[in-house]
C-alpha cells in the first residue's frame, strides 16, 4: 500500500515533468503542492483498487503532507539511484573493453548518462531538495542522494583505472573524480532544464561538454609517470609552455 501511494506520486510527477495533461488551472505556486493527498489518493485507487485505498490509510502512513513529501522524494531518488546504477554497470563495460575508441565511449557514457539524468523526473527532485535543504529532513535526503550516486561513480572510476593499470596524482583519489564529474554534470543538468541543449549536445557525434570535460579531467588527474601533484604538474606545464608565448 505504502509503495502504491509513492508509486502513484511519481506517475504523477512524471506526468507532470514530462508533457503530462495537466491543465493550466492545475498549476500549483508551491513546488510539489500538486501532489496533494486527494490527487494522490485518487490515482491509487485508479492504478490499485484491488488494494482499496483510502484516505484512513494515507494518514495512517503520513500524519501531515510534508511527511508524505519527504518520504517520496526519498522513494523517487532512490528509484533513480538504482535506475543509474544498472545502467552505469552496463556502460563500464564499453569504457573497459579492449579495442574499444576509449575518447568516444567516453563521449558516449558522458551523453547518454546527461540525457539519463535530466529526462528523469528525480534530477527536479533533487534540486528541490537542495532548495530546501535548510530543512533536516530534506537535508538528509539531498546528503543520500548525493552520496549514493558518488559511490556509483567511484566504482566505475575505479574499474576504469584498474583496466588500464592507472595511477592518479599524488593527492587525488576516485572519490575525488566523482565528486567532480557529478557537479559538472549537474551543473549542467540544470543549464539543459533552462533550454541550452544545444550549446552542450553535439547529437550528430553522440558528445557533450561533458564528455570533453570528463577527458580533459582524467588526462589532467592521472599520473603519466612523473610523479607529480596536479598544482606541481600546472607549474611545470606553464613554466615549459613560457617561452613559447612570450617570443
């Protein structure tokens, strides 16, 4: 009954989020507000009536609206969490097979995995959490999510590198990768939900600004065999690259 009232809660965000028919008149000023208990309670019984749900059995779940509020997006984020993790397993085996044209399955991953994220009614979620993660209970859901998916990406860091036998600088670790990849892409998560697709896809090469800057970041953070930290390795880059601008 509990996963039928959330189930249905999403259904609705999706219908929402994704060209759904709400109309105008349904608009809410309040994010979230059009998941009110009757409109929830309404697309159970539609989806489950042989699980008879009413009312007595929403409160009994949910004392206030806001409770329900912060059990869904919990329940949404971790439907996504695990939507992502499938598919990223699935893509690491393209970024680890020999042969492969390892920049393009780069590009690949990095275009699917923005596509992925941002069709996905969650990634909203998500910054709707991080809108009101003054409060303790959306707090510890953004902390979650964040973390759930960071692990994600430090597993597949780490396939990577152990594939190819790779060392990071001294001073960098898969974590920090990951946390680095996931706040460009959802940086530009939320430039894509403000209609700049086309300064970040490039459709016809299956690329993005990620994809480059997923490469650019992991030729900058590996270590070639020099041994140097990242800031050692800047200083030295400048210091032999001088004399030619300067002449």
């Amino acid at each position: 009954m509990t996963r039928a009232f959330l189930g249905s809660a999403l259904t609705l965000v999706e219908e929402r989020y994704t060209g759904g028919s709400f109309d105008a008149a349904d608009e809410d000023a309040l994010p979230l507000a059009f998941l009110s208990r009757p409109r929830v309670l309404r697309r159970t019984q539609e989806t489950w009536p042989e699980l008879v749900p009413t009312e007595a059995k929403f409160r009994d779940r949910w004392v206030g609206q806001q409770d329900f509020l912060a059990d869904f997006i919990s329940y949404a984020l971790a439907v996504r969490h695990r939507h992502f993790e499938q598919t990223i397993a699935q893509w690491a085996e393209e970024l680890t097979t020999p042969g492969h044209d390892f920049a393009r399955a780069v590009h690949a991953v990095a275009y699917r995995g923005m596509r992925l994220m941002v069709d996905l009614p969650a990634f909203r979620l998500q910054l709707l959490a991080a809108a009101s993660a003054d409060d303790d209970v959306a707090a510890d859901v953004l902390h979650e999510a964040i973390e759930s998916m960071c692990r994600t990406l430090v597993d597949l860091h780490e396939r990577v590198t152990e594939r190819f036998a790779l060392r990071m600088r001294p001073g960098i670790n898969s974590e920090h990768v990951a946390m680095i990849l996931q706040a460009l892409a959802e940086g530009l998560g939320i430039r894509l939900l403000a209609g700049q697709e086309d300064r970040i896809f490039d459709p016809e090469h299956e690329a993005s600004l990620l994809g480059t800057a997923a490469l650019g970041l992991f030729m900058s953070l590996c270590d070639p065999g020099d041994g140097l930290s990242v800031e050692d390795a800047a200083k030295e880059f400048v210091r032999r690259s001088a004399p030619a601008t300067t002449s």
